[in-house]
C-alpha cells in the first residue's frame, strides 16, 4: 500500500496557491504595534520592574509593606504553581578584591560581589509549550547602592542548558528547543540592566510539563554589604505585559 | 504590513516545502483538494502574521497546515473517514482506500505515516515538521504500520 500510493501521491500536481497567499497578506491590515510602539512598551516593562524592586527594596529592609509587595514568592501570585530554583553566593572579601582588581573595575574597601551564579526555572505543570511559546523571560538585576556611590556593575549573560541538571525534573525530555541568544545588557539607569532570553525554553512529552531556564552569572559588585543587588527575573507576553515576576533570595 | 524581505523569505518558503504541504495535507484529510488548498493558503497566510515570532518556519508551517485542516473539516462536520469522499478525491489518487485504512489511526500517526511513507520524508525531517522527537516519529510510525497491518489483514479475510 504505502509504495503504490507514496508513487500516487508524488504525481498528483498540487495548484499554485501563491496568488491566493498573496492576496491574502496583502490584504492583512497593518501590524498594529510599530518598532517604536515596542520601544515604547519595553521601556515600559522596564519602568515597571525598577518600580517592582523599589518596593521590593523596601520589604528586605523590613518595611510592613510586604502585602503590596507585587513580586510574589515562588509558588503564589495569579500564575501559581512556578518553581523556582536559585543559587547566589557572596564571596569573601578578599575574592572580591581580587576580582575587582582582575576585573578592573573600582576599589573602595568592602565591596561585595554577589550573586556568583544564578538559576532562575520558571516552571508550570500543566502549560503546554503552545502556550509558554512566544512569552519571554527577563532576568534583572538591580544594584540599590547605586544611587549613593559609584557602582561597578557587569552582568555576563551565560544562557545555558541545565537539562540534566535538576533533580531529575526533566524525565521524559522530549524536546529541547534551541536557545537564543540573550540580548546584551540593557541599562536601565541607576544602576539596573536586565538580559532578555527570548523564546527560552524545554518541553518534555510526558504531561506536557514546560520548563523555561534561565542561567546567568551576573557579576555585581556592591560598595555596600548591607544592600546588596536585586536579581529577579520576569515572565512577559508578547506584548511585554508582565505575566509573572520573582525576586531571587539572597543565600547569605 | 509583512516587508518585502520577510515577503520573499515565506514565497521562498513556499516554493521549497509547498506542494509536499498540499500533498500531505491532502492524503491527511482523505484526497479532499479543498481542505488542502484552504490549509495551506492561510497557513501561509498566518505566517506572514506572525513572521518575527516565529523560529523555525517549516515546522511551524506544517503544524498551522495540519490544525487549519483539521479544524476545516470539523467545522465542516463531516470527517472525511465517515463519508464517503468519492466526488470530492482526486482522479489520480485512491485516497479512498487510505481513507478507509487510516480510519482507526491517530491524528499524529496519520500525519507522520502520510509524511514518512507517502511522501518518503526521512524520520528526522518528520520529527522536526511534526515538532516531535524522532523517537515519537518512530513509535508512531510502528503503531501505524501495525494497525494498518492488521486492517489490511482484516480485509483480506474479509
């Protein structure tokens, strides 16, 4: 059967259906959302997480304004059911010296460098990839110090496929779609920059379970141990509205 | 507005993986020119739509193509396995005889035995247009053969 009618097949002479393609782009109304609509948008996005670590700056320092805190902790907020999987270290003083001089950045006495390495897996076991695809991930981090003195600030993308490289959460890996290349770090003034990993993410067939992964070791070097950087990270749609956002804890 | 680059990338796209589209839509949905015509059309034509977000484009293609056709002949309500398709096949094509084969396969299995053995794609370029690992490719492709085995047996005997 299959030979007879694969040799069928290849003979029927399909139609040329480009005209008809043709006339129905030409017929679509324009894109509604211009490059600069989108500049707009991200520079929006952007506003709003700086507003986001603001407040979240206030709870670490203890304020009672943790019920208006509109960065949820992993597993609560409208998209429950995320996980999240972070690690952060502070090094010894005299590994950050020794850092800041390697790095040539600038060297006032007890400067911090955190976090080493961070994991951020936005995770959701009932999302299909269908409807994870297309959404984007932001990591972000925001020195708070900057305002008050100079701030060394780098972060170096190191986007990374930790498939096989969490508990086991990836059996049945049926898929792994190629990663993009992160953007360069976008400044956001005051001593903030985020990476965008668009379009990154696994998807495994058993249960349609969906991992988005974002690796990166932002090297952010604080003059003040008592504040250090905000690193977080937010999910957005494809029209940058804000979907879900988390802080990552600081390991201290 | 879709600019004359991405314009020139989806006609090229077109050309390269068209007619295999029509074909493969057109055996899926039982030789049913209509159906094949429609999906592959505004397939394309979603495309176009959707060009910067979309990474791998003959995959993407292919997939809108299987969903748009499926989704025809659901809103038509008439599943070209449960009617008879004399009148609306083709001349040169007995679809009707896979038609009635392929009535206990699955959706992905008719796709992929459509794809791998009647358009003889090799396996990794059925798991990518399906967006399904070719070990799914396989297991698909074996429940299939078996299933249209033991049907053609069936029939045989019958």
């Amino acid at each position: 059967v299959s030979s007879k009618e694969s040799k069928d097949l290849r003979q029927v002479r399909p139609p040329d259906l480009w005209p008809e393609i043709d006339r129905r782009i030409t017929a679509q109304r324009p894109a509604p959302m211009r490059n600069g609509a989108r500049v707009a948008v991200r520079f929006g996005v952007a506003a709003l997480f700086v507003a986001a670590a603001v407040v979240a700056a206030i709870v670490l320092h203890g304020s009672s304004s943790a019920s208006k805190d509109p960065v949820p902790p992993a597993g609560q907020g409208p998209l429950q059911g995320f996980q999240l999987h972070a690690k952060t270290w502070v090094v010894q003083e005299k590994d950050a010296r020794a850092l800041i001089k390697r790095e040539g950045g600038p060297g006032p006495r007890h400067w911090v460098f955190l976090p080493k390495h961070v994991e951020v897996v936005v995770a959701r076991l009932d999302w299909t990839p269908q409807q994870l695809n297309g959404k984007r991930l932001l990591v972000v981090v925001i020195d708070q110090a900057s305002q008050s003195a100079s701030t060394y600030i780098q972060v170096v993308p190191r986007i990374a496929v930790i498939a096989l490289g969490w508990a086991g959460a990836y059996d049945n890996l049926d898929e792994t779609y190629a990663w993009l290349a992160p953007t360069a770090p976008v400044d956001l003034g005051g001593g903030g920059s985020y990476l965008d990993v668009t379009g990154a993410y696994l998807r495994t067939s058993a249960g349609g379970r969906v991992w988005m992964v974002a690796s990166f070791s932002p090297r952010t070097i604080s003059p003040n141990p008592s504040e250090p950087p905000i690193v977080g990270a937010i999910l957005v749609d494809q029209n940058d509205h804000v979907l879900w956002a988390i802080q990552v804890p600081q390991d201290r | 507005m879709l600019n004359e680059v991405a314009r020139a990338r989806l006609e090229y796209a077109y050309r390269e993986v068209g007619d295999d589209m029509w074909r493969a839509i057109l055996a899926w949905s039982g030789g049913r020119r209509d159906v094949a015509d429609e999906a592959v059309a505004e397939a394309f034509s979603q495309a176009a739509r959707r060009m910067g977000d979309i990474r791998e484009l003959h995959p993407w293609l292919f997939k809108a193509a299987f969903r748009i056709a499926a989704g025809e002949l659901q809103r038509r309500s008439k599943s070209v396995f449960l009617d008879d398709v004399e009148g609306e096949t083709t001349d040169d094509l007995t679809m009707a005889d896979f038609s009635d084969l392929a009535r206990s396969l699955s959706p992905t299995q008719r796709r992929a035995f459509v794809l791998r053995d009647l358009l003889g794609y090799p396996t990794p370029d059925v798991a990518e247009l399906l967006g399904i690992s070719q070990v799914a490719v396989r297991v698909h492709l074996h429940g299939a053969r078996k299933r249209l085995r033991v049907d053609l047996e069936q029939e045989a005997l019958s």
